[in-house]
C-alpha cells in the first residue's frame, strides 16, 4: 500500500495560520475520499529554528490494497497551494510502502 509523507518548514510568523489551512484542506479531502486517513505531524526537536511539518496521507487498507494513487497525490498538491505562502522552502513528498513480512 502506497502512503504519502509530505514534509516541509513552516515560517514562524505563520503557524497558526498553516495549521488552519492544512487541517482545512485535509478536513475537505476526506469528505471527498472518505477511506483517507490524514495527519499532521511536527518534528519534536525543532530543528534549525522553524518547526518542521509532515503531513502523512494513506488508505484505508479495506478500501483498496493500491493505496495513494498519482490521482489522489495531485489533488493533495492541488489542495496544499494555499499552504505555500506560509512556508519556508517546498513541499517535499515521499512515497513509501509497506515491505512484505
């Protein structure tokens, strides 16, 4: 199964606002796709003084095996735009699955 990590640094004059804006659009996301499980993640040590982001997307395994289509990554993309002013950087996004045990 196909999961997005999506990491970036926030400018500190901006959190707030980027949190709104990040739980709003994922909020909207899910609404659309229901089997989406959407997170918001911060690193703990506060790395080089601007606090870094992860937002980390997956699907509900029931609902399909594939994961994270390229479909659903572009409308995560489309969805975080108005995230961009409140960042310091790119969006920078991984896709990891799940290794066979």
């Amino acid at each position: 199964m196909r999961e997005l990590f999506i990491y970036y640094r926030v400018r500190m004059d901006s959190i707030d606002i980027a949190r709104d804006v990040t739980h709003a659009f994922q909020a909207r996301l899910r609404v659309r796709h229901p089997q989406l499980r959407a997170r918001l993640l911060q690193r703990a040590d506060g790395h080089g003084g601007m606090p870094t982001w992860m937002e980390h997307y997956a699907i509900d395994p029931d609902a399909t095996a594939a994961g994270i289509d390229a479909a659903l990554e572009a409308e995560i993309a489309a969805e975080a735009a108005e995230l961009m002013p409140c960042i310091d950087g790119e969006r920078h996004t991984e896709a990891f699955t799940a290794c066979a045990s």
